[in-house]
C-alpha cells in the first residue's frame, strides 16, 4: 500500500504554504548573498542559493516524488550569485531548462495547483 498523498488529496493550505514559503526568485537571492557579503568583511565572491526541503515520512506532510515535487522546483530555483574582482554582482539561476519545464508541470498539471497559485 502506497502511503503518500497523491496530488489531488494535498490540502490547499499546504499548498498555499508550500508555494509561499519555498518561492526564492532572483531578487531574494541576492538580498541573501548581500546580507552576507556585508556581514563577511567583503570576503564572499561566490554563493550558491537553493532551497532544501524537508520530504519523507518526517515531512510536515507526506508526499510522494510526483508532480507535486516538479511543482516545487519551479517556486524554489537555485542560484549562483557572484561578485567579481570590479566588485560587480551577477545572479544566474542554476539548471533553467529543468526550471521551465516544472512550471509547465504547474500550468497543465492537476487544477489544485494552478488554483492555489492563482489565489496567491
């Protein structure tokens, strides 16, 4: 007996929490790497941002490796935030391609989760 949730028994609230509290878009990323960059002594040139989730039975909740997880990754991207001997900061996002096919996942994938996204 498969005991994870599949998607379409995901509360709506988790959902909704999940999406929120995982999003991580360019801007934070680098808000992040400047809050350490200032509290480093001007030491940081290289940072790589990416969210790590809690999953398994351990996890707030119990949700398998399906569509769900695809979804995630769109809302937590990675990064790579680097600063130059100039002293000029660019930010690239990590593994984009893979970025953009989730999102399509999110789109065309069960309705709970584009309406939760929309209600956000």
């Amino acid at each position: 007996m498969n005991s994870f949730l599949e998607e379409q028994e995901i509360p709506p609230d988790y959902l909704a929490c999940a999406f929120s509290n995982g999003a991580l878009d360019a801007t934070l990323a680098l808000s992040i790497f400047n809050k350490i960059f200032s509290s480093n002594n001007y030491a940081l040139a290289c940072l790589m941002v990416e969210m790590n989730r809690k999953t398994g039975f351990s996890a707030p909740a119990n949700i398998g490796w399906g569509l769900f997880q695809g979804v995630l990754r769109w809302f937590n991207r990675a990064w790579v935030c680097k600063r130059d001997n100039r002293g000029i900061i660019t930010v690239r996002e990590r593994h984009r391609a893979q970025t953009i096919s989730c999102g399509e996942d999110l789109i065309y994938g069960h309705d709970i989760f584009e309406k939760v996204f929309r209600e956000l």
